[in-house]
C-alpha cells in the first residue's frame, strides 16, 4: 500500500472517529432514559411539530429546488453566475440573522402588510417555521439534483425530443426516471437539515401552537431542557431526537437503494 492510500485511509478514520464518537458518548449516556423521553408528552408533541415543519420544508424544496437545479444544469444565461451564488447564500448567512430576516420580511415590513390581510401570520407559528427551516435546507435539494443532471447526457433528453415529446414531458419522461434517487436524497438532507434548525427558530418560532397547546419545536425543547433541568435531562431528549431521525435517515437511504437494486 502505497503512503498516499495510508495517509487517506488515517485521514478517513480520523473524519468518521470525529463524526461518531460525540454521537456514540450522546447515545450511551441519553439511552438508558430513552424510554423516559418517548414517554414524556411534552417531548413528543414537539416532535411531532418537528417531523411536520421538516417534512413540509422537504417538499417545498423539492417544489422549488427541482427547477432551479435543472436551469442550472441545462442552461447557460446571463446572470447564471449570480443565480448560482444566490442558491448558496442561505449557507453563508448565521442562522440567528436568517430568523431576523423572515421576521422582518413576512411579519414587520415588505409582505407583511398582504399577510396581515390575508390572516397569515409567521410568527410562532408552524407557517412561519416552515418557511425559516426551508429558506436554510433548500440549497442542499438544489445542488444535489443538479449534480444528478448535469451527470445526465442531454443527448437523452434530444431524443425524446425528437420523437414528439414537449419539454415538460421530455422531463417527466427521460430525467425524472434517472435522478429520482437524487431528488428523494435531496429531500431528505433539506429534511435532515430542518429537524436540526435552532438557531432560526429561537427568532421565528420558539414555539408554535399545535393541538390547542403551545408546543416548542424539538430543538428548542431540547435547549430549554438544557437551561431549565441540567445536562443529563438535555441528553435522553437529545439522544431520543437522533436515533428518531438516524432511523428514518437509514430508513429511506436503505429502500432508495433496494428500489433502485431492483431497477437495475
């Protein structure tokens, strides 16, 4: 083995030891309350306010991301390069400013006044989370579909062409069928990335009302955990939340793949 491969495989070792210890010290000291945590009401009401505004948050990217990330990769226009960036700034911008930003934009000034008429309010409510956690987590559904693309020869789509098909059924019919596992893994990481939110949301929707109460999002409960009861309680709530969203992660990852094993 040559000392370019040594060096890379250390170097992987030391990524995935980064990655998995915190997350394995996470897990063994919140396990033996994991049962304590998903029994607790409170918790798993704001779980369930979390797996929703997620879940809402992953479609709207796909909605929006699809089609950004296929003009991205099929067309050269003049303000590419500034259209590109921009589906980068929502990384670049602290999450804390991204909440100002939401409230400022839909609840103080620009469409709040619309919203106002329309009894649409964003803040501490699940509307408004949504559309925090999706201006953060929609770049990640973007990019990935638009390497799954740019990846597909246009020639593909040429043909189809050819044989009748309009532009939109070109897609639906050709490029669709050949990136579907980078639109479900794009989703999925602009859902993974809005279970995660709590910076925003300290802004936006510290809590939200659901089922007649006042429930906070998960991360937010885990933080008041934090603060109002001490580490060890923070912990069991914090482990139940990862193994929740490692399961559905694995979960989806594992029948993309059996799905795409079986097309194959």
């Amino acid at each position: 083995m040559d000392s370019l491969k040594i060096q890379s495989a250390l170097a992987s070792a030391l990524l995935l030891a980064f990655f998995l210890y915190p997350l394995a010290v996470l897990i063994y000291v919140g396990a033996p309350e994991l049962s304590a945590a998903l029994a607790t009401g409170s918790f798993l009401q704001a779980l369930a306010v979390t797996m929703i505004m997620s879940s809402a948050a992953a479609v709207l990217a796909v909605i929006l991301g699809v089609p950004v990330a296929y003009t991205l990769a099929r067309y050269d226009f003049k303000l590419k390069g500034f259209v590109d960036a921009i589906v980068d700034l929502p990384i670049a911008i602290p999450h804390v400013v991204v909440g100002l930003m939401v409230v400022l934009a839909f609840a103080t000034y620009g469409a709040a006044p619309l919203l106002e008429r329309l009894g649409l309010n964003v803040i501490n409510t699940l509307p408004g989370a949504v559309i925090a956690v999706s201006y953060l987590s929609s770049t990640y559904a973007v990019r990935t579909v638009e390497a799954a693309i740019r990846s597909l020869s246009p020639d593909v789509e040429a043909v189809a062409r050819t044989l009748g098909a309009g532009p939109l059924r070109a897609f639906l019919s050709v490029v669709l069928p050949n990136i579907w596992r980078a639109v479900v893994n794009g989703a999925l990481l602009a859902w993974a990335r809005s279970v995660s939110e709590a910076g925003a949301l300290f802004i936006v929707a510290y809590y939200v009302a659901f089922g007649g109460t006042l429930v906070y999002p998960a991360s937010v409960y885990i933080y008041q955990a934090y603060e109002g009861v001490g580490l060890a309680q923070a912990a069991k709530f914090a482990a139940a939340l990862a193994i929740v969203v490692l399961v559905i992660f694995i979960a989806v990852r594992a029948a993309v793949g059996r799905v795409e094993g079986k097309r194959a």
